[in-house]
C-alpha cells in the first residue's frame, strides 16, 4: 500500500513498446487468417471429417439424401469454423 503523497501508476507489459506488441498481434491475426483460409478451402472441397457415419448406415439413403445431407454436413462445420476463429 502507498502511503505516500505521490500516487504511482503501474502496469505490467509484455512488449516494451506498444509497436511491439501491434507488430506481434498482426503477426498472429496474418497466422489465424491464414490458418482459418486453408481449413475453409479443404472443407470446401469436401474434406470433412465425421466420425457420426458409423452410426449410420449409408443404404438406407438415396443419392438425393446423400448429397443433402453432405452439405448439411459441409454447413454445419463451416459454421463451427467461423466460430473457432
């Protein structure tokens, strides 16, 4: 506790300088873009990874319902991308 008559501001910093840090969170939000770009192209050429289709048996559906249901597969994780970054 300051008992004193000076009042005294104190922070703690990471970087020493606010360009530093700027410099630092461009860098990581360039990554998260890029990284967030990739997952969102190989989801766009249909690569998605599901673990649900054990569960269910694929001769119950027709080629209509299939297509239906691989996109709504597609929706459903482009949404959780969109999410996660």
């Amino acid at each position: 506790m300051n008992k004193s008559q000076v009042p005294i501001e104190f922070s703690w910093r990471a970087f020493a300088t606010d360009r530093e840090e700027n410099e630092k969170k461009n860098r990581l939000n360039a990554q998260l873009s890029q990284e967030e770009s990739e997952e969102k192209a190989l989801l766009q050429n249909g690569d998605i990874d599901d673990d649900n289709d054990s569960l269910d048996s694929d001769d119950s559906y027709d080629a209509t319902e299939l297509k239906q249901k691989n996109e709504r597969r597609k929706e459903k994780a482009i949404a959780t991308l969109s999410r996660k970054y």
